[in-house]
C-alpha cells in the first residue's frame, strides 16, 4: 500500500548553541551527560521491497553527517504514538474498550507490554487467538471512531517535538515516522496536532509491509523510502517491538520513556526497553541531541 499525501513539507527558522567535541568523533548527548559513541552497524535481515502504487523510487534524502569512523547518519527515524505525538494514552484507554467487548480484559502494564507499536492486524490476530473466533469486520472502525473523535479533541504533540524536529530540519538532517499504526490513523493524528504538513511523503505505515514490528520490514522499508541505508540510521521508539524491529534492522535505536501513558511504569518500561537493546532510554525528547555541522567541523547541538 503506499502513502497517502498528508500536506507539504515546512521548516522553522531555530537558533542553537553548538560545542566542539571530539575530533574525530561525533556523539549522541544527553542531559544526563551521558554520551554514546559511533553509530553500531548491525545484521541486515530480510524485508519487504514494496514501492508505491505508481512504482516511484525512494525519495531523496540529504547528504548524510560524518559520525565518526566513517559511518555517517542520514535519516533520523520516529515512532508515532508516544515518541512524536502523546497519543498512546488515548489510544490505549480505547483499545481497552474495544478488547473488553470481546471479554478480552487486560490491565494497563498488560496494555503497554503486549500492544505498543503493535499493528492492527496483530490485534486482531491476538483478539481472535485469545477467543477462538473471529472478530467482527467493524472492530477496526468501531476503535476507530471513537479513537479519531478523541484526537481531534484531545491529542497534543509530545512536549519538545516541535523544537526537536526544527533543530534537525536546521542541520539538514532527514527525519521520518515509521508507525504501526494505519495510514488512516496517521493522518488523522497528523492534522490534529498540526504535523501533517512537516511529515507529507515522509509517514510511513506497517500497512506498506508484510511484517509488522518487531519484524524489521518497517524500518528496512522506511529507510529504503527515505534513500539511507540501515547503518545511516537511528531510531527513537517508546515500544519493545519496535526497539526489536529497530536493532534487527541493523540500525541504532534509543528508547523513549516521556509519554503519558507510562506515568507510575516507567523504571520498568526502561528497563524492558534495555532489554529489547536500546541503548539508552531517554524521558524527554530535549535530551536527544541532534548531529549537525557547524563551519566544516562535526559538532553537536545539545538538547
């Protein structure tokens, strides 16, 4: 399936302090002032090769930064829910809902466990691998409504996202979304806190593969879109599957811990998050630094 259209691309002007680090290496800051060193190149694995409907090459990406050891980063790439926008907690409060009509009840941990990054199909198949039958053909639109009516209410950017994304449009660092979630839900959350514009041909769906996270199609699929190849990505997810998805794709992934729907569980989320291979778990989008070049030398902005 390919992308639908969700608006043009837009950038903001943003001033930052940058500061020399290494010579020969650039690192990942934290306000923790805990650094990372070089991107990890890991084991590519298998995925989907799918194009758009009208057979279009991936889109162009920026030259990629030099990180160090001559691995460079090229496209930065955001879980939705819960990493760019705060909407897992809505989401999940709703999912609830329509798992208890099937006589499914789950508690909150339980929810986060098993279901964040988790696509619609892989709810479905839970649902019906949980019951011995087969859901109704409405349980997505029946989720849906009321999920999309509570967006356009209440849904919210993450705090911090908008800087965040300004920063790396400023360093010329190419950035994307790679969602379990469907096309559909994508767009609505977008319009509803005002992104659809900044992520247009740049949103990409589970929808697009044939295996969802913690299978490394998405990500493999995002990249390709997007013109990087694994090692020239990095990767912030708040989900285990898609922490797993993200390190199977050979691609350096930080985990994120920030969002509403983890208040009272977030120790243990990280911990579960390091488990999957994250290598560090941030609470707040300032503390993911971004690469950028300032007069021909490596440097880093910090958040």
């Amino acid at each position: 399936m390919s992308e639908p259209r969700l608006g043009l691309p837009q950038s903001s002007p943003v001033s930052t302090a940058a500061r020399d680090l290494h010579k020969q290496l650039i690192f990942i800051n934290f306000r923790s002032d805990r650094l990372a060193s070089g991107f990890a190149i890991g084991r590519k694995t298998g995925h989907s090769r799918q194009q758009d409907g009208n057979g279009a090459a991936p889109t162009a990406s920026p030259q990629p930064k030099r990180i160090g050891q001559g691995t460079m980063i090229k496209t930065v790439i955001f879980d939705f829910d819960g990493v760019i926008a705060d909407s897992e907690i809505i989401a999940l409060a709703e999912l609830q809902v329509s798992l208890a009509q099937y006589g499914v009840a789950v508690d909150w941990d339980m929810l986060v466990e098993e279901f964040l990054g988790s696509s619609v199909r892989q709810i479905i198949a839970y649902v019906e691998g949980q019951t011995g039958r087969a859901v109704d053909p409405d349980f997505q639109e029946a989720w849906y409504a009321r999920l999309f009516d509570r967006y356009r209410r209440e849904l919210k950017p993450m705090a911090g996202a908008e800087a965040m994304l300004d920063r790396l449009e400023a360093a010329g660092i190419d950035y994307c979304i790679a969602s379990g979630g469907s096309y559909k839900r994508l767009g609505v959350a977008l319009q509803a806190i005002g992104f659809a514009q900044r992520f247009e041909g740049r949103a990409f769906s589970a929808e697009s593969v044939e295996h969802g996270k913690p299978a490394p199609d998405l990500f493999l699929y995002a990249a390709e879109k997007r013109g990087a190849l694994p090692k020239e990505c990095v990767v912030l997810e708040d989900a285990i599957a898609g922490v797993t998805g993200a390190g199977r794709a050979g691609m350096r992934v930080f985990g994120f811990i920030g969002g509403s729907h983890l208040e009272g569980v977030r120790p243990l989320h990280a911990e579960r998050l390091r488990a999957a291979g994250a290598d560090t778990v941030l609470t707040a989008l300032s503390d993911f630094g971004m690469l950028a070049l300032d007069a021909g030398r490596d440097r880093l902005t910090p958040g």
